[in-house]
C-alpha cells in the first residue's frame, strides 16, 4: 500500500489528522540519553491522538540515525503509526538519493525535499527510489515562516507556461505532475492553502505545520483546504502533552471526513 493510502487509514481509524512533530529545544550532547527519554515518553503518552510522527534535526543531529532515532521510529510503528523525516532535501540528485536511502533503511515512510532543486538530477532519483520502496515524497510548496514569501512567494517566468506566475503556484503543478505524497503549505498562510488547494483538489494532500507556536489555527488551515495538521511545540513542550494532544484532537474531529 502506498504512503497515502496508509496514514490516510490510519487517520481514519486513530479519527486525527495530526501529525506530531517531535522537536525539541537544544540539549546538552553529553546528555542526549536524556533528550531520547524525553522524546520517547512524550510518544508515549500522545500517539493515541496521532496519525504519524514527523522528526527532525533537533533529534537526528544529537542522537544519530541508526542509533537513537532509528529505535524511535520502531517506537512509532509499533504504536501503529507513520514516520516522516523532515529533512528537506535540497542537494544534487546523486546526494539525494543516498540521503534517501539512509532515511528509508532507518525506517521512514515519507520524507521532506524542496522543489527548487528541479527534476532532472535534482528530485527524480529520490522519487524511483521512493516508489521502489513504496515510500513517500512530500514537497514544500509555501513554507510557514515569515520569510517564506522571499522564495516560495516570488513571481517567476514560469517555463511550462510560457507565462508570469507565482513561484508556490508552479510547485504545487509540479506535486501534481511529479505525483508527490503531499505538499507542504503553512498554515500561517491560509489563503496559500486555499490558492493550492484549488490546483491539487484531493489528489495531493495538504501538510500544513506552524499551528500554535507559529501563529496558524487550526480552524482556518483546515477550512482553507489542509489535510492533515503538523503540530510541534504547542504539543512537545506543553505541561502536559498527553491533554494537550487530546483536546487538539477533540477540537478538530468535526472538522475531518475521515472516509
Ligand atoms: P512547531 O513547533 O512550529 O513545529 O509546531 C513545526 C515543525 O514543522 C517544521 N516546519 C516545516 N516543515 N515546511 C516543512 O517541511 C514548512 O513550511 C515548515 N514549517 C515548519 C519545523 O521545522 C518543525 O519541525
């Protein structure tokens, strides 16, 4: 089954579209053993609220692939649910791959890259060994920073158009074309989410991160057109993360058809 199909199973049976991503702030390496405790507990006590489980440098870094996080990943499939390395991929295609290739041997579903490096030798080697894994690939397309109009908000002379457009407007053509697993669109950007929305329809589902420490809501991400919600901080460093995640929960499931 492709990664589409699956975390879309999985958010229906778990009723959340949630993805939680795993960060934490810096820690002292020396202490890192703390750093994986922490991450494992706050997993425990939150999956039952998620569909998968995004992770990124702030744990790659400090405890290492096959170390520390390939043994979180485990942890993540065995609560029955998915995991997605955000490491925006961003190399030649021959760096890629092997980036890929690691990613995947450690147990990932799904990872991140960014579209600006292009196709030929750029994103088209980590999508053969995506499909040859039945692994997913989900682009940027508009990112949840304040400074994400500088690159992704540019207007462009569009080659496949012949005309102007705006730089996200050609990404999101290009998840479509190059039938990427989803897209990435912030949802401090509602109205980006709905611009994109109205290109992929349901063929390519919405990822959208920066609810709560980054300003999104969730109401207007979902009401703009986002499939599933990626939410880090407003969860990891809550008092109470378990209570954090269901009222989270709670607070979305009327919104979601998870058919
Ligand atoms: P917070 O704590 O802000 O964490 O909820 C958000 C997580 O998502 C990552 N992030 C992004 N990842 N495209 C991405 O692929 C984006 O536009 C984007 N914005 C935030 C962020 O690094 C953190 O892990």
């Amino acid at each position: 089954m492709s990664f589409r199909a699956r975390i879309k199973e999985i958010a229906k049976k778990n009723e959340s579209n949630i993805v939680l991503a795993l960060d934490f702030p810096f820690h002292n390496p020396e202490k890192r053993g703390e750093l994986f405790d922490k991450a494992q507990s706050v997993l425990e006590s939150v999956y039952p609220y998620m569909c998968a489980v995004k992770i990124n440098h702030h744990l790659v870094l400090p405890l290492g692939t096959f170390e520390g996080v390939q043994q979180l990943v485990e942890k993540i499939h065995e609560e029955g649910l998915l995991a997605i390395m955000d490491c925006k991929l961003n190399d030649i295609g021959s760096t890629n791959q092997v980036i890929a290739e690691y990613y995947y041997a450690a147990g990932f579903d799904a990872l991140i890259a960014n579209p600006f490096v292009g196709w030929e030798e750029g994103l088209q080697p980590i999508f053969s060994v995506a499909r040859k894994l039945k692994r997913g690939v989900i682009l940027l397309t508009y990112m949840s920073h304040r400074g994400a109009n500088e690159g992704y908000g540019q207007t462009i002379y569009d080659l496949e158009t012949n005309a102007k457009g705006a730089q996200y407007i050609s990404f999101a053509r290009k998840a479509l074309r190059w039938g990427a697993d989803g897209a990435v669109v912030g949802a401090t950007y509602p109205d980006k989410i709905r611009e994109i929305h109205e290109i992929l329809k349901e063929k390519v589902p919405i990822y959208s991160p920066g609810i709560g420490a980054q300003g999104g809501a969730v109401e207007k991400a979902m009401d703009a057109g986002a499939n599933y919600l990626i939410v880090g901080r407003e969860i990891t460093l809550a008092d109470n993360p378990s209570d954090k995640a269901k009222r989270l929960k709670e607070s979305i499931k009327h919104k979601v058809a998870f058919g």
